[in-house]
C-alpha cells in the first residue's frame, strides 16, 4: 500500500491553478506530485499543498514513476501527450475533448458512472465537457429514478469558458462600455463604442459581450450546429448509457465571468412529480437544490461561483407535456466544471491503490 505518485499537466493555466487548489485542500491521498507545464513555464515556483513546486517541462521523462496524470491542455497537445504518458505507465485523467468519444476510453462523471473508472483498455479516462458537467450529477439522479428519454437544453455559458482571454475580453469591454447610458438603445451602437475603445485587436466571441448575449459557443460544425451543442448532446448520451437519448441544445455565451447555467427540459418514462424531484435531488450528494421562487431562491452564477456543488432551482412539471420537468441549473465551470470532476476521477483510481 502507498500513495500514487501525481503530475498535473497545464498546472499554469486557468483550470490548472484551480486543480492544485483542489489538490491542496481535499484529501490528501498523494505520495510525490509533479506540476507540468509548457517550456515557457518551466522553472516557476508554484504552491501545492503548503509547499512550493518547480513548474517541469513536459517531455516524456517527466512521466517516469507517475501513477496519474491529470492533464488541462488543448486537444491538440492532449492527442499528442495522453499516449506518451501513458505508455510511460501512468493512469490519464483527460480534461480535453481529444479522447471523449472513443469507444475503449470512458467519459466518467464520478457521480454518475464511477464504475467506469476501471474500464480503461488504453489508460486514459476522460471528463466531460464544462456544459455537459453543470447538469450531470442532477440528470444522473433522476435518470436513475425516472429514466430519461429526452433532453432541450439552452445553455448560458460564462466567459471563463474560452480561457483567461476570454475573461479578459469582456472586463475590457466593460471597462469600454462603463458609464454610458446612451449605449445599447440602437442597433449597432455597443459594437462600434467597443471598437472604438479598444481597436481591432481579436476577441474569442463573434459578437460583443457587453450589453450582450451571443447564440454561440464553440466552432462551426455540419448543418449549423455549435461544437459545443453537439458536445453536450453526445456526451449526455455516453455518460448516461442512453445511446438512443434525444437531445437538443443552444449554447449561448454571456456576460458572466464563471459559471454556466442551464434551462433544462427533461422528459422521462415515467411520471415524474416535483416533491419527488425536490427528494432526489436533496438526497444527491453533490446537488443543492435551491427552489423557492416566492421568496425570490433560485440560482444565480453571482451566488454560486466559486463553490463546489451543482445548484438546482426553478423545478416545475411541464404544463404541456406529460412526464416532463422544467429546471433550472448552475455550476461553477471552472470547479465541477473542469478541475473538480477530474480530482475526483483522480481520486478513484489512487484508492486503486490501497485496495
């Protein structure tokens, strides 16, 4: 018996700076942990567990005598790196969507799926995009009581989603924007004072955020679909089990810089009732349900971010369709979203480890 030894690749970015967060304060169940990052970061001193670590290069030696890898990078670095590392023995915990969808590499969500942790042919697991995420645990609960047979889903997606440069973006065009009433009252007008302020330097949104909502996340796909509605939808059926599952999905990105949130309407086999709903989910572990509109509870990113649970509130039967649930979702997509659930996919295989 001993405790694994950990690496988290893309320990400098954004997602990564909350997993060594998460790593700190959570259970302590890790021998030697190595942080990894590009060779332009190799060398930083960063804080782990009331230490600081030196920030290694990622090559492949830096994966010898690793258990686990967590990595936070982009697809075109995870499609590289994930076999390397675990050909060199680790187990790869893979925030990307590199793998997600092949067959012989699990899409976990713990809560849901945990015994999929163990069916892993190529040593790699995935975690599942921030969207699909925000609503998991709850679909998870009442798939399993109710069974779930369709899914409409309208996201409203934070900035921090597209990384630190989208974050930047929208307090720049706050910043541009801030004090003037006149803004956003003809057609136009919010975009041309953006520019105006800032140049014409890229932003990661097709659109303003500011003053703004934008009917898009993500890259273009075949019929005008969003990769990020399609991803949802796939991934809700692997996590689930349901192959045949109906979903439909529209990413909007907002003016929120952390947190997504989701109005659901989920059908199921059987009849579904709202106190029901309200038990299940109370008794999920990882969901708070917030449900009292008459005193104005539900919730909101600006009340949830930064925590760890899913929040769940606005719980209604459809008027119109017959086992149906209307509701209302918010997750921290920097937390469960990303870092959080792969920790604790991390986390099922070090007890591997002990058992």
């Amino acid at each position: 018996m001993r405790k694994p030894t950990l690496a988290l690749v893309g320990a400098t970015g954004a997602v990564g700076t909350v997993m060594r967060d998460i790593v700190s304060t959570r259970d302590d169940v890790y021998g030697e942990i190595r942080l990894v990052a590009s060779a332009r970061s190799a060398g930083k001193r960063l804080p782990v567990r009331g230490e600081e670590l030196v920030v290694q290069e990622l090559t492949p030696e830096v994966f010898d005598g690793v258990d686990i890898a967590m990595f936070d990078v982009p697809d075109e670095i995870s499609k590289i790196w994930v076999p390397i590392a675990a050909e060199r023995g680790a187990v790869v915990v893979d925030k990307s969507g590199a793998f997600r969808m092949e067959p012989d590499v699990p899409l976990v969500v713990p809560e849901v799926n945990p015994g999929a942790v163990r069916e892993r042919p190529r040593g790699i697991i995935s975690t599942p995009n921030c969207t699909t995420l925000s609503m998991m645990a709850a679909m998870g609960a009442l798939h399993a009581e109710y069974g779930l047979t369709e899914l409409v889903v309208a996201s409203y997606q934070a900035v921090s989603g597209a990384g630190v440069a989208g974050t930047e973006r929208l307090y720049a065009e706050i910043e541009a924007v801030a004090g003037d009433r006149s803004l956003g009252q003809v057609a136009g007008d919010v975009r041309k004072a953006i520019q105006n302020r800032l140049g014409d330097g890229e932003s990661p949104f097709p659109a303003p955020l500011a003053l703004n909502v934008v009917p898009w996340a993500g890259s273009l796909k075949e019929d005008g679909w969003a990769s990020e509605e399609l991803k949802l939808r796939n991934e809700s059926r692997k996590i689930l089990g349901i192959p045949g599952l109906k979903v439909s999905a529209t990413c909007v990105r907002v003016p929120v810089v952390t947190t997504h949130s989701l109005a659901v309407h989920a059908t199921f086999e059987r009849p579904v009732g709202v106190e029901g709903v309200r038990a299940i989910l109370d008794a999920a572990p990882t969901v708070v349900v917030m449900d009292d509109p008459e005193n104005g509870v539900y919730p909101t990113p600006a009340d949830v971010v930064g925590t760890d649970p899913t929040y769940v509130g606005r719980i209604r039967q459809a008027i119109d369709f017959p086992n149906t649930l209307d509701l209302f979702v918010c997750g921290d997509n920097l937390r469960k979203g990303a870092a959080l659930n792969a920790a604790e996919i991390a986390e099922l295989v070090a007890a591997e480890f002990t058992d």
